[in-house]
C-alpha cells in the first residue's frame, strides 16, 4: 500500500548560514555603529537570540534576519516562535526566537482532521512528530500532498518518505 510521511525538520546548516549572513550585515551597517545590535544562533537549544538597544533596534534587526532565512529556506521565519523582548542591564533589549522542530501533536491533529474531512480516500495516522498518510492509489496521495500544501499555510512541512 503506498504511503508517505508529513515531517517538518529545520535545516541547521541553512539556519547557521542566513544567522551569519545576517550578522555580517548587522556589523557592516553604520546605524549600528557603537551599538550592542548583534544576533547570535545556539544550535544545541534551537535559538536565534537578537540583542539591541531598544525595541526599534530589534524590529530592524529582524528585517535583516528574515529575508536572510528566506534566501536559504524558503517559509523558515514561520518556524520560530518568537519570545518577549526582555530587558537587560539598562536600557538595553533581547529577544530570544525558538527553533520549532517537528510536527507537535496540535499540528498533527489538525493536519488528520483536515485530511479526514477532505474526502480523499486515504488514511492518516500520527507517528511520534509525523504524519503517515496511506491510500490505495500514488495519484491519491499526490492529490493529498497538493491539499495539505495548500491547507497548511502556517508552518513550513516536507513530503517525504514516499513508497510505492
């Protein structure tokens, strides 16, 4: 029986790679000369920390950061979570963004339930942080790919594991 998976996995490398694009742009830029604006990425706890001087500061480091993650994959600015802007030491500011990784189960659910409610012949069970999608036909479950990609619009997803 012919089945796929749903699987939402963040491509570390392209992540590190927009983070020091964008921070070779934050130091090259002469409104931020003198200022405490930096980004900086932890791979181990899946974060982007952003740190300026005010809250205008970070709105303009975020329009550096975001298209950088787009050019290297594209619907990465969805996939964090962005935390409050926090103060530190003065009036500096930080604002620490989570690197969501996986299908977490409200996702999964939705995902199921917009399948089910599709109409397509297909079945669709939650796996650990993926979806498995089966059905009798390739041609259903490329018609279930095209309709969760349109339907899920908000959280970047990857067709994969297809089998035949």
């Amino acid at each position: 029986m012919p089945s796929f998976d749903i699987t939402s996995e963040a491509d570390m490398v392209a992540l590190k790679n927009a983070v020091d694009v964008a921070a070779r742009q934050i130091g090259n830029r002469y409104d931020f000369k003198g200022t405490s604006a930096s980004i900086e990425l932890n791979e181990k706890d899946k974060q982007i920390t952003l740190f300026g001087d005010s809250d205008f500061q970070l709105d303009q480091i975020k329009d550096i950061l975001f298209p950088a993650l787009e050019k290297k994959e594209p619907d990465s600015a969805k996939r964090l979570d962005h935390q409050d802007v926090q103060k530190i030491s003065g009036n500096k500011v930080k604002q620490m963004m989570k690197i969501r990784d996986g299908i977490d189960t409200e996702l999964a659910k939705r995902i199921v339930k917009l399948i089910k409610d599709s109409g397509l012949k297909v079945q669709a069970s939650i796996q650990g942080d993926t979806v498995r999608v089966n059905g009798a036909k390739r041609d259903l479950l490329q018609d279930t790919i095209a309709f969760v990609r349109k339907s899920v619009t908000d959280f970047p997803l990857q067709f994969g594991n297809f089998r035949d």
